[in-house]
C-alpha cells in the first residue's frame, strides 16, 4: 500500500497534472460565460416575440364576449353545445387563440 500512495502523491504534484487541471478550469469558465450569452440571447429572442405578436396565451369570458361581440349566455351556450373549446380550470373558464379562431372559421 506504501508503493500507491507514492505514485499518487507523484501523480498529483506533477506539472503536467496542474497544467490540466488549470486547463480543466479555464474550459469550464469558458463554458460557463457562453451559456450566459446563450440566456441573454433567448431572453432577447423571447421578450421581442411577444412584443411583436401581442398575443396573450389565454382569454377571459368577457374577453372572448367583446371579441365576438355575443352575450355571455350565448357564448355559455356555444360552450356547453361543443361548439367553442376551452380550458377550465376549477372555476376558472379560459379560451385560447385556437378555440377562437376554430369557432370563427366553423361560423
């Protein structure tokens, strides 16, 4: 066992080893600050997205009511009939681009 530990200890403080390890470090900062750039250009990328569209994920009854310029009733019978998709959640009732614009072409 005396023999390994001699060979370890040589292997660790050889120069070369020190020479990669610093290599090793240097690699790895280098990896690091280029997914910074990464997450500041997908941040970029994403926020001039929704600037452009404008869109919203998801719409409220009243929402939907004024674009299609119907009555919550009628828009609660369209509902129930099948004939609008929604997302229900508890409660909460929301509608997506989809739903909307599938309802407007079936119209």
């Amino acid at each position: 066992m005396g023999q390994k530990k001699n060979i370890l200890s040589e292997y660790y403080t050889c120069p070369m080893t020190e020479v990669i390890i610093n290599l090793e470090h240097q690699i790895l900062e280098e990896i690091i600050q280029c997914n910074k750039k990464i997450d500041r250009i997908e941040l970029q990328v994403c926020s001039s997205r929704s600037f452009k569209t404008h869109e919203k994920e998801f719409y409220t009854t009243e929402e939907v009511m004024e674009m299609l310029s119907i009555s919550r009733r009628t828009l609660l019978s369209f509902r129930n009939a099948g004939k609008i998709g929604c997302t229900k959640t508890g409660n909460t009732v929301r509608f997506t681009k989809e739903n909307i614009d599938s309802f407007k072409n079936q119209s």
